[in-house]
C-alpha cells in the first residue's frame, strides 16, 4: 500500500508520473533502450525537453520576452547565480526563513546587499509587510513560500524593480503573473519531479548587464542559447516533470490545482484551529497551502512522540516539523491527495478523543 506522504521534500508525486517514468526506464519511447541508457542528443529526448519548457510557458502563461531552462545545481546553485548574473550595484532580500537567509548569504559575495525587512526575530512567523523597495538595487530576492515555517506570500508583488523569487515549494500551486517576476527559481524536488533538475524563468532583457565576467556554466545566457543542452541535462528529472506537467495540465491547470489546495488545505488548518489539542504556529493570514505547520498545547506537549507514533501507525510519512519549528508539518503539494489530508485529520480527531 502506498502511505501518506507528508514529506516537505522530496516529496509525494503524481502516481502518474511514478508509472510513466518507471516505464520509460526500461523502454524509452520504443527505442530498446531505457530512459537512464539513451543519449541527451536524440530527437527523442529533444522533444521531452521542449515539451517541458513549452508546458512551463502554457501553463503559467509565461509572456513573450522570458526562456525557460533546466539546470543541475538545485535551488541552491541559484543563490549565487542569480547575484552572479543580476548584481551590478546593490540588491535587496527579504528576509523571510532559513532559505531566504542563504540566498542572502551568497549575494553578499558579490556586492552590496540590504535587507529590506526580517521576521527572523519572531521565528520566521510572519511575512513582513511594512517595507519600501530601494528603488536603486539591482533587483529584490523573495522566497515566496517558506518550506520550513510555513508561511508563503499569496500575491505577486508590486516592486518599482525586478523581482527575483525562490518558488522552489509552490511553483504551479496556483496561477502567477510572471510578467511581474524578472526571474523564478526553483528546485523540481517539491512540487514537480524527483530532485536534479532547477527550473529557471528569467526576462531575457535582464541579462548581460554586469560588468565582471561570468564562468560559462554560470552564465544565464549559455543555457538559453543552448536550449538546456550546453551540457548533459538531468534527463530523467526533465522526463518525470513533463510527466507531472501533463498531470496538471489535464486535471485543468494551476488555476484547479489551486481551488483544490485551498479546500485540500483549509480543511487542515480547520482542524488544527478547532482541535482542542493543537495549534498552529504562524500568523493566519500567511499560512502557507503547501506546507502546514503546528504544535501540540503547552498542557499536551509531552504527546508529542504519541502522536507521531500514532500517525505513523496509520500510514503518515513524514510529519515531522523541521526542528527549527518542532512539532508537525505537513506538506501537501499538488500531488498530495486529499484523501491523506482527510486521514490525518481523522487521526487528529481520534487521538483527541484518547486524550
Ligand atoms: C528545498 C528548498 C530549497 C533548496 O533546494 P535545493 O534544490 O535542495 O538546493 C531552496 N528554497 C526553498 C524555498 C526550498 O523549499
């Protein structure tokens, strides 16, 4: 049986592409020879990357003037290639987690920094809101969901300059303007395919503006010139994602998937709020749809291993909280189905009941 698998990341994938790419390992469309065995430089394999990007460019209705490519590296490559790429004077993060702070971290390597706003001193449990842009920086860094407290920004932002955005945990959760981003990021690994391949969407007008010099590989602009092919790409991280991309696209597109994880997760944050035992840990109006954060009481803390064994029990993988946080999180990414949701939150009831 499969289990309920909460994981923050990687994390659950449609059953679909689990199917599909196990296919493929074996027989590659046909050919005789697997999905792992074939080489990039095959019409074949051509075809699946351009599928993907032209997926990417559908289904979040990426304007004209923007590339998609595939990269190795992860998320956290683009910590130092987008300043590597973007930095020229001076750059403005938000400081909203542990990944914001990295990204922050490395761009510091390459220039003046400023951080624009902090909820680090409250743990990471609010989005900040009170800031002004600086309208001299280079470009603004936001994560827009926070893998690890929970919390995620559920607007596109307003900014007098570009933005650069770290999707990595919500990317396709629910319908985005990209003509106001300059760039989106992200690792596959959440929200998409099993980890190895990073997406990047960038405005082609942004780049080739910095004045140092950028080592090959690290330059934006090889990649897109190259369609994804300057060298061997991620190939079975790139199949499953179209496979999860055509799941998507069939089931409706982001604009479903995002009425489904409103539901999917409003009926958990329903019942951390009314169970007697629980409750979550950040401000309401920036709880996150794609990872659910929440502790046990004060008075019911020492359950805290119950529960978990108690879940565990019932099929539940993976819902326990970062340890930056403590207690639970449950991630519930597009794939999530809601009938594990419905599962936990039978557990919760029960165990309330016990106790
Ligand atoms: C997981 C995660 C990362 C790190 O991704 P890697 O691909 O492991 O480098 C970065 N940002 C966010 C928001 C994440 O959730």
């Amino acid at each position: 049986m499969r289990k309920y698998n909460f994981n923050a990341g990687p994390s659950v994938l449609p059953q679909e592409t689990v199917v599909n790419t196990m296919k493929a390992m074996q027989d590659f469309e046909g050919t005789g020879i697997g999905l792992m065995e074939i080489s990039h430089r095959t019409k074949g394999f051509e075809a699946v990357m351009n599928e993907a990007s032209d997926l990417f460019k559908e289904l979040l209705n990426i304007p004209e003037g923007y590339s998609v490519i595939f990269l190795g590296g992860g998320a956290s490559l683009q910590f130092c290639m987008v300043p590597y790429n973007l930095l020229e004077k001076k750059a403005a993060y938000l400081n909203t987690g542990t990944w914001a702070s990295k990204a922050l971290k490395e761009a510091k390597l390459f220039g003046e920094t400023v951080e624009v706003a902090s909820s680090k001193a409250a743990n990471f449990t609010y989005i900040p809101k009170d800031y002004v842009i600086p309208t001299d920086a280079d470009y603004f860094h936001i994560t827009t969901n926070n893998t690890i407290f929970g919390t995620e920004i559920h607007t596109d932002l307003d900014s007098p300059i570009p933005v650069v955005a770290d999707m990595s945990s919500d990317i396709f959760s629910r319908p985005v303007d990209v003509s106001k981003y300059g760039l989106i990021y992200g690792g596959a690994q959440k929200n998409l395919a099993p980890a190895g391949v990073t997406f990047v969407i960038v405005k082609d007008s942004l780049l080739g503006k910095v004045s140092r010099q950028i080592p090959t590989m690290l330059d934006y602009r090889t990649h897109i010139k190259d369609g994804s092919m300057f060298n061997t790409p991620p190939v079975v991280p790139v199949y499953a994602a179209v496979q999860t991309l055509r799941w998507l696209k069939n089931l409706g597109g982001v604009e479903a998937m995002y009425q489904l994880n409103k539901e999917k997760a409003g009926l958990l944050y329903e019942e951390i709020d009314r169970n007697k035992l629980f409750h979550g840990t950040t401000a309401v109006e920036d709880r996150s749809l794609m990872n659910i954060c929440f502790v046990l009481n004060d008075e019911y803390k020492d359950l805290e291993d119950e529960f978990y064994q108690f879940a565990t029990q019932k099929g539940m993988v993976g819902i326990k909280g970062h340890r930056s946080v403590g207690g639970f999180r449950a991630s519930t990414y597009n794939a999530l189905p809601k009938e594990a949701i419905v599962a936990l939150i039978d557990a919760m009831q029960e165990f309330e009941k016990a106790h």
